[in-house]
C-alpha cells in the first residue's frame, strides 16, 4: 500500500518496525505501549517500570528533518501514518510529543556515549531530539507465527520446561553445538531464538538457517528444538541485553534463559561462583537465567572443555571467536573441523562462492579415494571431503 501525504506521516526504518511490533504482541510486558514523558523520567530514574526491572526507555523518535517538522506541528489527537520504505506499514494517534536527549539515550542502552562505539554512532544516525507516543496499529503481525510454532512444539511433547537460547550463529561453530547440547540435557525444549540483523557485514540471516536447521535435523533429538527468528533490533545491544532477552524469552512463553559468558554484558556483572547478580537485576522478571561456562579446545585433552575444569593453561586452549572464524570463511578458507563442522563449512562456503570450483569432477577423480562409478558431485560434495583428507593423519 502506498503511503499518504508526507507532512502527515512518519517515516521510520525496518529495525524500529521490529521494536513496534515486538511491544504490540506483548513480547515486552510489563511495557506494552510507547512510553509517555513522564514514564521515560521514572525508567531513566530508577532503572523500572511499574516496579519490573526495565533498563531504558521505550520511546518512538525517529531522525529526519521530516519527521522533526511532522512532530513538531502534531496535535493531540492526530494520526499519523507510519511509514517504511514508501509503503504505509501502520499509523500512531498522537497523545503527546516531548523533547529527548539522544546522547541520554545511547549511555542507557549502550553504557557510553562515546561516537567511536560502534552502535553509539549507528542508533545516534537513526534518533531526532523529539518522540511521540500514543496508541498505534500495525498493518502485519510477525509475531503471532512465531508465538504459535512455539506452542505448537511445547504441546508435540508436553514440554516442561522450555529453555530460550538467542544466539545469531555467525557462524554456527563446535561451542555453539557444546552449548546447544547442555542446554536440552537439563531440560525438554529449546527455542533458539536466531537473531536477524539489518546489516550485510555478516553472514545473511539465510544461510545462518540453513545451517542451524541442518544441525538440529541431523545431529539433535527429533522435535526437541525449535528454530524461530527475532528481528534483531537496537534494543537488543549494549550492556542491557540480557535483561532485554529475559523479557522476551519469557513473554514468548519460555521459563529459562541459557546465555555464554561472553554473552554481552555478562561480564559487568559476573560472578564466576553464581549468577545470583543477575538476579538481583532483574526483579519482577519470571524466568531463570543460567551462564554456562566458557569453552574451548585444549591441544592437550585433545576435545572441547570448560576453561573451569580443564588444568591446562590458556597457552593450550583455542577459542572460540566467531568473528574470526567468519573472517576464515569470508576470505574462502575452510576453517579447521576442531572450530567448525565440516558439513557447516561446506554449506557455508557453497552459499558464498557458489561455481568457484569448475573442474569439480576431476578433481574428485584425482585426489579423491572413489568406488570406480560415475558419480555427479556438488562443491558442498568437495569441501566435504577435502575436510576429509585435511584430518588424514598416517603421513602428519
């Protein structure tokens, strides 16, 4: 549907559609509206809202000398459409518009102000000095399918405890699977909530469902876990995530929260005996929150181990750093089997360099040990087995 005039609407990205949309389906409560001025000094104030732990504002204020001029004007009463990319995604009736501080709001969400942090200068782009709230509507609902697929696997096994993981799996690697399994051992479901940015630095949210769900289809119990996406929104970063993951994992109807202890800002509170700090954070917040310890691979164990137990020093240990692993792959390397799956790398690989390798029979029949029949193969086919050959061992 197009959009209507300009000077009575607002423009707005996809990223803040998907704030909206969370708030409108509840996935946030006890917040389940824009908030007011006077609510923004209390949350700004006390760190609550009606005595829940929220950690900063909820508030509408889109950047723009448009939407500047469009607020300004607004009367009390007004709608106003709600726009994204030319098409009319929904409209707010206006109830009131009040001036905010952005550098306010990034030391709320972020801990800094500071324009070097990366998400400071990005959400500072994407905020003006005035906000709206009022009542609103949305022309869709992403939400209610998600609602309904988790339901419909907590009943599938009568599930009684259902574990929210939210995890972007970029890439998915061995700690990621250590933790994946942990998690279903002490409990019946879990919902891995996979986070869907709005930008291309990463690997596209596509290809990261494709390999999730091909690790749970042929590696994981049979309908133990569920795969869903969340829109990976701003409100999500900075130092606050974990309360911000809490509310939605539970309001999605999930009663624990599995989180890694590099998980972002864990470890401003961290206790490495319990997790009871991040309890006392988060009154009013129904759900139980487990760190799980960080892992890594010891060169002398010889396996994946928790930095806790094993007796081995760091000099030993490898990492588990995604954003390293994902440069490997970017750059079209294999990463080794000890970091990542040899069937996830070739997945990967084949989605990114799709047709690099054009004599792919030949050199299957070259280097390739084969059963003597002619036989079709993929790239996917030969990273496999070039993985194959990389772990022979009798000549290393």
């Amino acid at each position: 549907m197009a959009s209507s005039r300009k000077n009575n609407a607002l423009f707005i990205d996809q990223e803040a559609l998907s704030a909206l949309s969370i708030l409108k389906a509840g996935m946030l409560s006890p917040v389940t509206e824009l908030m007011t001025e006077a609510q923004m000094k209390q949350v700004l104030s006390t760190g609550r809202y009606n005595e829940t732990t929220f950690p900063f504002p909820f508030i509408l204020a889109p950047a723009g000398s448009m939407n500047e001029k469009v607020l300004g004007r607004a009367a009390v009463g007004e709608v106003l459409d709600l726009v994204v990319d030319g098409t009319r995604v929904g409209s707010i009736t206006v109830a009131e518009v009040f001036e905010i501080d952005p550098n306010e709001r990034v030391r709320h969400i972020y801990g800094t102000d500071n324009p070097s942090h990366p998400g400071v200068q990005t959400t500072l782009k994407r905020l003006g000095k005035l906000a709206v709230s009022g009542r609103y509507t949305l022309e869709n609902d992403p939400v209610a399918p998600i609602l309904r697929s988790i339901e419909d696997a907590k009943q599938r096994i009568e599930s009684k405890h259902t574990t929210a993981i939210m995890m972007a799996a970029n890439p998915l690697h061995r700690a990621h699977e250590r933790l994946i399994r942990q998690t279903l051992d002490s409990t019946d479901l879990v919902v891995i909530f996979l986070l869907k940015p709005y930008n291309n630095a990463d690997l596209s949210y596509e290809i990261r469902e494709q390999v999730l769900t091909y690790f749970v289809e042929h590696f994981l119990p049979k309908n133990r876990v569920v795969i869903v996406p969340l829109e990976y929104s701003y409100i999500f970063a900075g130092y606050n995530e974990v309360i911000i993951d809490a509310i939605v994992a539970m309001n999605f109807g999930c009663d624990r929260l599995m989180i890694g202890q590099n998980h972002a800002g864990v470890g401003l509170y961290y206790d490495h005996n319990s997790n009871q700090s991040i309890k006392d954070r988060m009154h009013g917040i129904a759900i139980d929150v487990t760190i799980a310890r960080e892992y890594v691979y010891c060169n002398e164990c010889k396996t994946l181990v928790s930095t806790q137990t094993c007796p081995h020093g760091s000099h030993h240990h490898i990492s588990y750093h995604a954003d390293s692993i994902l440069e490997l792959v970017k750059t079209g390397l294999m990463p080794p089997a000890v970091l990542m799956r040899k069937e996830i790398s070739a997945i990967v690989l084949h989605r990114l360099f799709p047709g690099r390798i054009t004599n792919i029979e030949k050199l299957f029949y070259d280097i390739m040990p084969v059963n003597g029949l002619l036989e079709e193969h993929t790239d996917r086919d030969f990273y496999i087995k070039l993985m194959e050959l990389y772990q022979t061992t009798s000549l290393t």
